[in-house]
C-alpha cells in the first residue's frame, strides 16, 4: 500500500533547492509526485516518492544535511487542522497526544509515539517512526521529519524545551555539530529509536494562549474527517479521492486499505448505499478537471497526471464525455452554458 502525505511536507524544498542551484520539477516528474503539490499544500502525495526526492535532491545540491534545512523552512502549520488542535490544547502533553492519535491526519506513513517512565522514571520519551518500504534509503525524510517534530515541541512549549536526550537511528549525515547545534544537545546515533527524552513534568505545562473552544471544535473536526464519524462509506471515499487522487490513481484497492477494509468489502458497503465506486471516481474527476481546467494554466498532461489519468489522450476523450468540448476548448472558451 501506497503511504501518503500532505504536499505541506513539501514546504520550503522548491525554494532551498532553487537557492543551490537544483530544480525540483524534473525530480518530481520522474518520481510521479504531481507538479500541483508546490501550490496545493492539501494535495495527498507518496511518502515513499518524497523520500526517493530527498535522497537524489541532497546528493544533487552536494547537501548532506537537506532534511534539517528544510526543517529550518517549516513550522507547525504544516499539520493544518491538527495544528489547531495542538496549539490549543491545555499542555503540552496534550498537545503531543493529539499529535500521536492524529497524525495520520497528515501522513498516513509518520508515527509518534509517548512512553511514560522511559528510558527512566521521570522521563518521557516522543519516538518517531517512519512506515515505509524497507528497500527505501529514509535518512533525509526522518531527519527532516525528526527536527520538525523538536521545533513543534519547541513551539508549544511554554519555556525551552529541556532535553535529555536525542537519538536516532542511523550514522550522522552532517557533522555530529550541526545536529547538536539544532537539537540543543549531542544527538547518540545508531540507536534502535529516533526519540526525544524530556522531563516528565515538562510535558504537564499549560500551553500559552490556549483556547479551550477552539481545542474542542479542532478535535470534533479532525474525529468527523479522519475517524468516519456519522458520514457514510459513499463520504468517506469521496474525501479519500478528493485529496489523495494523484497517488491513489484511482485505484478502489489502494482506497480501500487507507479505509483499513477489504476491497470486497468496500464494495459490499457501497453497494448497500445504492453506490458504485467507479461513479464516485467519475463525479471526483468531472469536478477537478472543470476545477484545473477553468482556474489554472497548469499543462494538460499534468491535469491528467493529478486525476489519475494514464495521459492527456484520456482527459480528452473524458472531457469530451462530460462537458461535450476538449480540454483546449475549455481553457478557450469556457464551459458549455447547460441546458435550461
């Protein structure tokens, strides 16, 4: 299965990139990451291809230590909704068991664990970990990923984080200095985890600026967009192929496991609803291609590529079938006036 996260990941590569002198787009175009998600920070790509892009990036810009830098370009806005809910939340405890329960609101492929008493009493441990492919070079992705999570503890945290402790799993990338100079401490590296230790009764500090209400509705947001809540199966698939279509391509198997069901299954509960998975895949690509095609100049053969098309051929005859007129004649003239 496909592990997907949100183009806001992304925030900051395009432009440190351009600065050393390396395009992002051809490495985008060659790994499938859709040219859409430097503008589209909802847009859902491959975790598994933006890990491919930072390994060849970093090698391209002579940039061992590319993850941090593009840390250095992000901050907690990234996690959109969960952001919210986080920065509201009463402690910074809180905050980070928000984070571990949703973050798959962000990435279905980023985990972050809380372990009390550990790796003594007193202390706590935040343990970051990565599903991907076990053949997947992950460095730069768990670094980057890894300093963001210690910024967004250091942006929540009502006074400087005190440390005890930072790991991670594999040989420094950079000079041992440039990770303590980021981290506040010497990072011990080759350990079994990537994890952050603090002080147990760090965690239990009130968060400054805290809006109880907005912490509430934030949560009931994520619970009904992520969790299913009342929506139907129908919904739910809708939402998955609304932001997830240019990796997903489609594909009922591939939204079926981020739903954790069965193919079979999902096709059971939507033929219980009177619907049709191939029907919601049609009306999902019908609305973005009117959506690209009326409100950007992104190329034709990139439209394709977001709605899971295999080429330009395809959205052509497609368009002929929705709209009566081809993707040309739209940008040119507009949609058909409908029928009164």
């Amino acid at each position: 299965m496909s592990t997907l996260i949100r183009a806001a990941g992304m925030r900051g590569a395009a432009d440190f990139l351009h600065e050393h002198g390396v395009a992002i787009e051809p490495l985008m175009d060659r790994l499938q990451i859709p040219r859409a998600a430097l503008v589209d920070e909802e847009l859902r790509i491959s975790l598994t291809a933006y890990g491919q892009l930072l390994e060849a990036a970093a090698e391209l810009a002579a940039c061992p230590d590319l993850g941090l830098q593009i840390a250095e370009r992000q901050d907690i806005s990234i996690l959109g909704p969960l952001a919210i809910a986080m920065r509201n939340a009463a402690t910074v405890r809180e905050a980070m068991r928000v984070a571990s329960h949703f973050l798959h609101a962000h990435s279905s492929g980023i985990r972050l664990s809380l372990h009390a008493d550990a790796p003594a009493p007193g202390q706590s441990s935040l343990r970051l970990s990565l599903i991907t492919p076990g053949w997947l070079p992950r460095r730069q992705l768990l670094d980057l990923c890894f300093a963001d999570l210690h910024h967004f503890l250091r942006f929540l945290s009502p006074s400087t984080p005190p440390v005890l402790a930072v790991t991670l799993p594999h040989a420094p990338l950079a000079p041992r200095a440039r990770y303590a100079e980021l981290f506040g401490r010497p990072v011990d590296f080759e350990s079994a985890h990537a994890e952050i230790v603090v002080p147990s009764d760090f965690l239990d500090q009130s968060l400054v600026g805290a809006v109880a209400a907005l912490h509430r509705l934030s949560l009931e947001y994520l619970k009904l967009a992520y969790e299913g809540g009342g929506r139907t199966m129908s919904e739910q698939v809708e939402d998955i192929l609304r932001r997830a279509l240019p990796s997903t391509r489609g594909r009922r198997e591939v939204v079926a496991r981020l739903l954790g069901l069965h193919p079979r299954t999902l096709q059971r509960r939507l033929e219980a609803e009177g619907a049709a998975f191939s029907h919601i895949l049609d009306s999902v690509r019908r609305d973005q291609a009117r959506r690209w095609l009326t409100e950007s100049e992104v190329p034709l053969a990139h439209i394709a590529d977001i709605l899971g098309l295999a080429d330009q051929a395809v959205l052509c005859r497609n368009c002929a079938r929705w709209f009566g007129r081809s993707p040309s004649a739209i940008r040119a003239r507009g949609l058909p006036t409908p029928p009164a």
